[in-house]
C-alpha cells in the first residue's frame, strides 16, 4: 500500500475492504511521504518493520528483490490524486499489478499515458469507483442490459455532501485542504471527487455514454481556489438507433446536512429505477400502471451479478465497505485467475479498469471547460 | 364557474376545494361549450337549471343582471389553457372577481394584457397555483425569510411525471389530449402544465427570482408537437449582494412510474431544507453538524403561515384537496373583507396572483427559447 | 348536527367531509349546550338563524314539523361519548337517520339497547369509524378477500399517540378534559379513544373476528382515572377450519412524539400487507421470494371498492378529510337511494353502522375487565 | 474457530468480522465434525493444513501444545446450539478465552453452569449478541442513560422475519434444518433464535429488566415442533422508585416478506426514540411539541460510545458486518489490554458476556412456560 497513514480516511478503507473476504493479506507499505510516520502506521497494522518503506520507491524497490511468492502480488495506491500517476507508473514500472484510488490521474494526458503504459504492460489495473461495487447497482445494470427498462430516455444522478459548506480548509482538516488545492487535487474539486463518481454510476448502469454536455460550475465560499458545486446537462449517445437520451448530473459539497448522497433514477420506455447508495439494499423498480417493486438485497431471485456481490441473507445490511470490498475481491479473483494460469470468470472481471479512469479524467476537464464557455453544449471527452 | 363539465378534472377539484370550509358556494355554472351538457353538469350538482348557461358570455351577462347579493360573486375558471384569457377578460369586463386554473393565458402577451385590465380593474384575480397552499411550503417560505438557512445557494426543484410515457392522447384521454395540442395547451406541454409549477413555488419558498437560464426541452414520443420532458439549469439574482444562487429545474410527463413528484430542496449557508409534494406534511430541516429535523404539520411551534393553512392535528394527513382549498380559503377572506369593507389580513392576501401568472408564462416562453437557442444562459424573462 | 360548536374539533371533521362532494348540505344544528354558543356557531356557518337550536330536542321537535324536504334529512352526532346514546334515540324516535361519532355509546349496555332501536326503526345509522374510509384500507380488505394473501396468520395493529404524554386535561385543554373524564368518556380513554379504532380496523381488513384476548392497560400519569396505554394479545376466531390467526393490539396516548400512528400489519400464508394512516395512500404487499410492491391510491387497476373511495390521480395525496368524507359519501348515497326509492350499491352500503358499534363497545369492556383479570384470556365479547 | 465450515452462514459472519479490523488473524479451525471438510473449508481459507483439525477436542489439545505466543489466543463458536456449551466448556478448560455465537447453550441450565465456569476461570467470554455493536444502539443507550428520555414508561420490541412461513426445513435447507430441530436448537425456534436478540436489545438499550411476562407462542407451519412465532407482553422492573415501564415484544419467522426487521421504540417521559436494524444508520428521536431529530451514524456529536463503534463518515452505508465486528472488536481491544497487562477501557468491555447469554436463556425458558401457561404473568428469570 502506498499512503494511506495514520489520520487518512481512504488507505483505512481500502485495507478494511482488501481484508473483508480473507483472500488478500497486507504485507508491506510505504504509508507516507514521512519515513518514521509510516513506519509508526505500519507497526499499528502489524506489519513487519523491515517492510514498512520510507518511499514507495524504496518499497517497489525492495519488494521486487524479494522471491516471487514472498514479495507483494499488487500495489494499491491511496495517496492523494497528484500522485496516483507517478506511483502507478513505478509500480507496473516494477511488474506489479496496481490498484488505484480514483480520480486516476491529476489531469487527463496523464490518464491517457497511464492507459497506455497499463496496455503495454499487460498488467492488471483497478480502479476504485467503489459505488459500482453494490449489488444492487449490478442489479440495476442487469436490468437495463436486459431490456426491461426498454430504451433508456432520462437519466438523474445526483450527488449531494454539505461538508465543505464552510471553509473546512482553513482549520486545518486534512481531507479538505488537499481536496481544496489545485496543486494536490487537480482542475477541480467537487467534479473531481464525487462528479466523477456520479458519472461512472450513470454510464456503469445504463450502459450509455454522455456524448455532450452543458456545465455550470460554482465556487460558494469565498477565497476556495476550486469548485464546490456543479450542475449539469447530459445528453447521451443513441444506443442502435434510439432517440439519445438526456439528463442531468449534479453534485456539490455546500449541499449543508447532505451526506454522501449519491443516487440516480433513469426512466427508459418501459420502466424506471430509483438508487441511492444512503440506502443501498434498496431498488426501486417503477412501472406504468402497476405497483412498484421494492428490488431488495438477498431478496428472491436477483440477477447472477447482483448475488455475486452480496454476502449476506436479507435484511443484514451490506454498506459502504462491502460495496468496496467487492472490487478488491473481483480484482483477487482476476489475479489469482493470472497467477494459477486459468481464465477469469465475467464476475471476476467486472471492476474498473483503466479506461473508466481516462473517462473519468476526460468528464473532469470538459465539465471544467463548458462551465468557462459560452457554448451551450461541449463534446465529451473535450 | 366556467368549465368543469362532467369528466373534466380539475373542475372537481376547484368546487371540493372551494366547499371545503363552507365559505363558498357553487351557485351557477357554464360548465361545457355544449349547452345541454352544461345543463347536466349543473343538475348533478344540484345547482338551479336556471343558473345551468350554454355559455360563459351568458352566464356573465344573466348574472350582472341580479341584484348584488344575489348574483355570484366571483368566478371560477376551470378550462382548458387556449380559454383562460377570453373568459377571464369577460368576467372583469362585468366586474366579477376571478380565480383562474394555471397557466394563466395562452401566452405571455395575453399574460400581460390580462395584468393591466385586472390593474386597471381594481378586481380580485386569484390564480391557483395550488401547491403553494400547502402549510409546510409556507413554514418553508417563513423560515427562508427568517433567515434560518442564511443566503440561498442552490435550489433544486423538480417535478416528475409519468403518464404520458406512451401515447395516451391517441386514445382520446382527454386531459393528455388538450395538453398536448399547441392549438389549446400553447407553446409547451410538460413546461405549460407542470415546469410552471416548479419554477412558481421555487421563487415563492426561496423569495429569489430566476434571473437567466439554460433549457434543454424534449419530446420523446414520437408525433407528439410539444416538449413531454425539461431540464434547467438555473441562476437566481442576487439577494442584497450575496453571491447569486444556482439551481436545476426539470419537470417530465415521461418519467415512467413516476406519479406527481414534484419536490422542492433548498440549501442556504446555514442549513437546508427538502420538502416533497407526495408526503406534503413532511418538512426536513437539515443543519450542519447535527441532526436534521422533521417539521411535520401540526407539531410544536409552526410559523403562524403554516399553522393558519392547516385546519388537522398532527398525524391527521391533509392532502391535494386542503392545500388548493387554501387558496380558495385566502381569496375568499379577501373578498369577504372587501365586501365588508374591512381590511383583509396578511394571510388573507396570501394566494397567488396575476404577476404569479405573468411571470409563469414568462417562463414557458423562455424556456422554449433557450432550448431552441445555442446561447447557453437566456435572460428571465425573455 | 349536534354538537361541534365553536373550539370543538370533530364537528369541524365531520362538516367538511359532509361537505366535500357537494352531496350533502348542512342547514341546522344545536351546536352546543349553551343557547348562545349555539346560535354563535351556527351563525360563524351560514345557517339561518332560526336553525341553529338551542338544544337537540328542540331541534328534532322543530324539524319534524317541517314538510318533508324542507326538514333536515339525517342528525350528525358529533358530542362528547355520553351524551351519542340520548341524542341518537331521540333523533331516531322523531325519525331522522343517524351518523353518530364513535365509540358509539357511554357503555355497551347502551350500545346494545340502540341497535335494538335501529333495527326496529328501520333507520339507517352510520358510525363514523373514518379510518376504514381510506381507498387503500379498502385495497387491503379486498385483496385479502380474494385470497391473495392466503390465510391470515398474523396481525398487529397499533395505535400510538403521544398527545397525553403530560397532564393536558389539567390545563383545561377541551379535547383532554373530556376524554380523561369517567363521567363523560366511559370506561376507558385510550382504549376507547383509539383502541376501538385500531380493533375495528383489524377487524374491517382480514375480516376475522377477536375470540379472546389478554389485556395490559396503564395510566402512566398520575392522578389520570382512565387508561393512556394498553397492550393486547389477540387470537381470533378460525375461518373456515384454518388455524386461528394471532395478533397483537396496542394502543397509547402517552407515546411521546407519536401523531396519529394508526397502523396495521398483516401476515397470511401467501403473504403480508402493511399500511400507516399517516401515509395513506401507499400500501405495501409483501411477498415470498419476491419484491414487495408499494400499491398506491391512484396507480394501476385498484379493486373496485379503493377505486371508488378516490377522488384523485395518482401522487394527489389523499388524506383525513377524504376518508372521512367517504363515510358521508357512501351514507348519503344510501339515504338517496332510500329516499328515491332504489336499491343502494354495495360501494353505497360501506361505511360502518351500529353493529360496529356494539363490538366497539364490547372491545372497550372486555378489555378493561381482561386488564384488571389474573385470568390469561378473556372472551370477547365478555 | 470451532464451527463454520463451507456452507455455514455464521462461520463466514464471524470470520468477516473478526478480519475488517486488522486486529485478529483466523490461524486454525475445526470447522466440521467432519474431517476431510474441516480440512477443505481451512484450505479455502488458506490455513496451514496442519492447524485445521478434525474436532475441537483435537484442536484445543493441538493448539494448547505450541508455544505461547504461536497458539491461539481465543476461540471463536460458532456451531449449531447444542454444541456451545460443551465447547465452550472445553476451550476454556484448555485456558482458551471464547467467543461464542448466541443462544448461549442448550438450555437454562447449561448457561447457569457455564457461567460459573467462566467466573472460575477469569477467562473472557464474549457472546455475539451482535445487534447492540450499532453505533446507534449505542448512541440510544447512552441517550437514555443520560436522563434525556426521562423515564421509560414505554418499549415496543419486534423482530419479524418471514423466511419459515413454509415449511422450508423439508427441503433440507441447512439453516432451517437444525434450528427447527429441538434437539439442536433447544427448547425454541422464533424465540431462541430472534426472540433473544429482541430481549437482548431492549434490555441493553434501556438499561431496564423485564420483571414478568405473558407470552403467546404459536407454530404455524404443521408439523414444526417448535414455535415460529410469538407475542409477548412485557413488565419491567422499576428503576430507582419510577413507576414500571411495560411493553411488547414480539418475534416471528413466518411473517411473509419482513426480512431481519429488528427494531426499537421507546417512550420515556421526556422523549421517544426509534431504530430499525434494515436501516442502522438513522436513530429517530422524538420530543413532545416539537420536530423530531434524525440522528445518523457520522453526523454531528454522537456519544462516545456510539463514535467509538463507527468507522466511516457520514452517509457512508455501516451495516450488519460491521456491527458484528465491534463486538470482536471489543473483545480483541480488551484481550490485548489482558495480554500487555493494561486495564481495557470502558469501551473496550462494552461487548455481551456470560450473564447475557444466561439472561437469554432464562428469557427462552420462560416465555416457553409462559404460553404454556394459564397464569397471566410469570415471573422473569421463571
């Protein structure tokens, strides 16, 4: 693992999630950008001393001296965004396949670099776009892909937080200052961390991709460098033929005593569906002129890719970390395919890859440059 | 009344809502354009055959004709769109107060035609924008201008419909009919009928004015000559020199399995708050840093606007019918107070009006041209 | 009417459902034991003066001496409990129909010695127990008439309210001063309150009769001579060979924060059903192995009988008032029928009469005599 | 681990939630009473072979052999019932500290033994009463605790399920099989299996202990032996000279389509509070004449206890693994206080123990001879 230390919030989540199916064993890390601190993060872990590296260099370095079966099978990097590049080029640089935090890169031409490098390497690459990780999201995809929506017409996601309401930055909070600082975090601040999420969520389920958009980007709290907020109007590429969908994507985190709240409706010919990830067990399924059905985690038949994802009988709540814990287990189950020489099955392989990340990247910059134009609609990717 | 034959519905609704706290009552009628059947709806409701007219011309010109006390004292109208003007304009000419059904007018230059003569008039015009009568959009209204939520930052107010997922104005359904006919709904189905509804009762909760626009209207069915779907991005005028608000705005009648979802979340500075049309006895206060709050009709300390248009004790739902009958509850006390003489109170005042209605059909209007337009951001009014 | 003057709240109640399908007008009353109060209510509605009685009596000897079609058709009791047994008989014995509050008498004594009044009298005589007016508590008996649900096996009903969380009576508030009163509220005032709406309703949804039951009434604020709370196991009488179905009743006025929680739960062999009264126009089916379905008021084919308890499209919430008025509505189009010599409907003949009553009163004694019993169960009626 | 071969539901919970923490590494098993299975399911887990043995004598007989240091520190139970005591037993007579699955043990008896073993011992005994590790159980006990409520005067308990509303044991459904099986399960299915965990939740909440009951058992599905439902009022002893609080409780697995509908409400004299387990991250508390709060997990100040238990920030979805895990959690923090001979804080002994699990039994043997019998309250322990 490389960041992720004492007081981070998302290395804690990625070693609960690694850790939660028992097929994935943290061995080693350079924890942060402090040699002692990371050391001081590693001990906390039970790690052993000797693998607690005072750089990921070092720790790339080491680990691949160390024989096949002893050194670490993959990387994953939880630092902040303007190092996930740097960090993922090192590591497949050494042969290590790589899992990383999203968004992938700082900016977009890093993102295409890095798709490149992971092509070239043949190695695999995760990315933790963790929402698309619940089975009820599987659920909802299997419904479209299956034609029970009938052609997808408007498409909702939303994204709301309130906790940079107020300058949260300026005492000191971690989280919010490097989110807040274009050096560490990039073109954009809320797009960059949750817009892209919402964007990943819409195309992962509808299967659609936005082909062009009309952003409104905001800065609420005065002397903030990025943006806070962000509306948006979508119209998608036609799927064989069909009238091209619409819709709208916003998210913000001045939406004061709004959580993490995530979710999406999208309306097709046939049917609709509601999802928030608040309440992620729960799908709703709408119909023309008959009840609606209340599409529950381990309840009835659910499609195959919705029961792969879940651990639990109905009624025991699966959240947040499960959610996660699901690429990383379709992630070891792929690396365990490579490693013992079989073919992944299509559940192993359903996490995102590389190319999400590119899309990802490209969804940042054309929302950053439609909000600065006058143009009503700008092409995405930019 | 004018309008509201057998099989219409919104006709019922004005006479329950009128009825409802025995202040008023339906003494005469021209309920169709077809004579007889004007004269049969009237008798279902025990009206006198008498006071049954073939027409609105002769229901105003029979009535002036009473003497004061006798004849009606204001009048209803309940017909489709392409009417409101005429009759509207007739019923002033003859010095009758007028409630009307909304959008006011066809379009904006009879809007703001009607403005002037009602003006000029010196007469009551109430406009039934009828979701504004719900007790909890007030204490929304009262605890915005209080100053609770501090400036206004983003407004997001939709209202999702699903009826007209398919074609039903080619089985002759008679309310989809006229809505989606240009020659009587005007320049705008789903805007018309119900995006009116949403941007009035966002500008009345948030008391800010929609300043420009970005619209993207659709029609998804295929033959239908008017928008079934709109989404809107919104920018508000500044409020005494904070930063102005933003917002989205998107009304459907495609929304499959949606019923009539219109809901309202406002986030200001300080706190939010969420209200849904659906379950109207619920208000959610959300706060920064601790819990959010459920304001429910009829619990603790209201505003004394909520507390006035509630007439239940908690957990006793008051619905549709009781909001819209708060209008007629407003108007009728102005009239009344009018009639006596005496100076009608602040609540009494509290209905919508004909700058409502101007402004309503401003919004049609420029709606429909930014989403023919390549500008992004179209001023409003147009 | 009698009763319901000026601060009462269920006289109100019982007006506006009268008047909300314009079938029924009032036009008399002794609204109050005080002669002045009377006219002064009377006069606040519109009602001539020389209609607005200083005492029942004096208003049905009055009436009665109008011609038929000018005297009022029916009496709405709208007293306090003890007083609904004296003035329902004399209304009877001048021959008026009657619609009387509930619980229907003082004691079942009483109860009994007026249903034997109303069979002999032929009168009709509706019980205003509201809540079975909701179209989704009539969607839920019809579907477990059908058999949809299978045989039923479980039922929990519950009734919480919190209003008399606190000595209320003893701030001189109305509505807790006579509830709380032995002499005026009967023998229980929880159970009798609300108790009696939740066994009917139980009772009015499956269809099955309470056999026994085992009873744990309290009064948790000192001083308080009637009951605030109660909890009781149920078991019912066998349909049809089945075995028994069980259940569980409570009821509580000093559940603190509660509104007006009546709800129901019912579980049969095929499946399960779950309604709130404070959100009623949503009913949820619960199946095996499959999404529950969220019927509500207005979306999809209803039966029969919810269809014609409704007045509006789907997401127009119907509330209180509605349900009431649909016991006016369905005991007017009874008198009609009566008076115009036809044979009413069976959607005209649904609403609850005196045999309810009884059993109402049954409820209310066999509870209070199994609460102070050391005997497990007590037979009901006692 | 002592139980939870492939196939089992528990073992897996267990294993899940021992891991998410970091803090507990699974070593060795005897995860059948089949050896070649034991042997397989270790494998699957990637142990050691030789420390996945073929019994829990062998296993503690092994582990007890090796080096301080290199053993086991604990043992995890989670076999069918009938086998917890003798295991328990076993484990700690080896001086191996125990985490056991609940019901305790067979029968009352049995636990009553086993807690004087455990008191003998000095050795830690968690017991996986694992509803009460949500942080917001924890945040309403402290609530309570603190006097906010006031006095309890009311507990509403419930716990449906519907997953035996058929007779699904017949099909050989493994965790059907031996919970319907009283030489397994004990002397009751609903009760032993979820009625305690109901038990368990309001004492813990509360801080109160019910004194008396009356219970109404049934078995619904013929020729079940034991009960798959009960009802069950409540009495329970008075706290510091208050007046008693009284409740329900009640717990069924043949409630059709309810899930793992666990929940809460209580009613003090102050405030109320409700908590459904389907939705663990929203704590509704309820005042008198004001709006309710919607406390939820990561949102403003939470007691310590419940910020102790939560791991996530806002709107990041905890459920039922991460709840089980504050119990290992727990349990872990104080064995290791134990082993670096320091004192575990009060957070770390905030996990259920022996007299839980003996409390537990008694409530089965009680409510078991309480519906058998013809007195109306029996006392509790009976």
């Amino acid at each position: 693992m490389v960041g992720g230390g004492q007081g981070a919030f998302i290395g804690a989540v990625h070693r609960a999630a690694a850790a939660l199916d028992g097929q994935i064993e943290l061995v080693a890390g350079a924890f942060s950008s402090d040699a002692a601190r990371s050391k001081e993060s590693g001990a906390a872990l039970h790690l052993a001393p000797e693998r607690c590296y005072a750089s990921y260099a070092e720790l790339f370095a080491a680990e691949a001296k160390l024989p096949l079966g002893d050194r670490i099978d993959f990387v994953s990097i939880v630092t902040p965004n303007f190092l996930h590049f740097p960090v993922a080029k090192a590591a497949l640089g050494y042969g290590f396949h790589v899992i990383c935090d999203k968004p992938m890169t700082f900016n977009l031409a890093e993102a295409r670099e890095l798709a490149a490098i992971v092509k070239k390497s043949g190695l695999l690459f995760g990315l933790t776009h963790n929402y698309t990780g619940y089975p009820l999201v599987k659920e909802a995809r299997a419904r479209i892909r299956s034609g029970q929506l009938g052609a997808i017409r408007k498409v909702v996601v939303e994204y709301p937080q309130g906790w940079l309401a107020s300058k949260l930055e300026s005492s000191g909070q971690k989280q919010a200052d490097w989110r807040t600082d274009p050096k560490r975090a990039g073109a954009s601040c809320c797009m960059g961390d949750i817009g892209t999420h919402a964007e990943n969520l819409a195309e992962y389920i509808t299967g659609l991709q936005i082909e062009t958009l009309c952003a409104d980007l905001s800065t609420f709290i005065p002397g903030r460098p990025l943006d806070d907020d962000g509306n948006v109007l979508l119209r998608f590429a036609s799927a064989s033929g069909e009238p091209p969908a619409k819709g709208l994507l916003h998210a913000s985190q001045i939406s004061v005593g709004e959580e993490n709240g995530l979710n999406i409706r999208v309306y097709g010919e046939k049917g609709g569906l509601r999802w928030r990830q608040e309440e992620p067990n729960t799908l709703e399924l709408l119909w023309p002129d008959r009840p609606a059905e209340r599409v529950r985690t381990g309840v009835g038949p659910l499609s195959p890719e919705a029961a792969h994802a879940s651990r639990l009988p109905a009624g025991h709540p699966e959240g947040f970390l499960e959610a996660f814990a699901n690429l990383y287990k379709n992630f070891a189950a792929t690396l365990r395919a490579r490693l013992d020489g079989t073919a992944p099955t299509a559940f192993d392989l359903d996490f995102p890859g590389v190319e999400d990340g590119v899309r990802g990247m490209a969804f940042i910059e054309t929302v950053v440059a439609s909000s600065a134009s006058q143009e009503k609609w700008v092409k995405f990717p930019h």
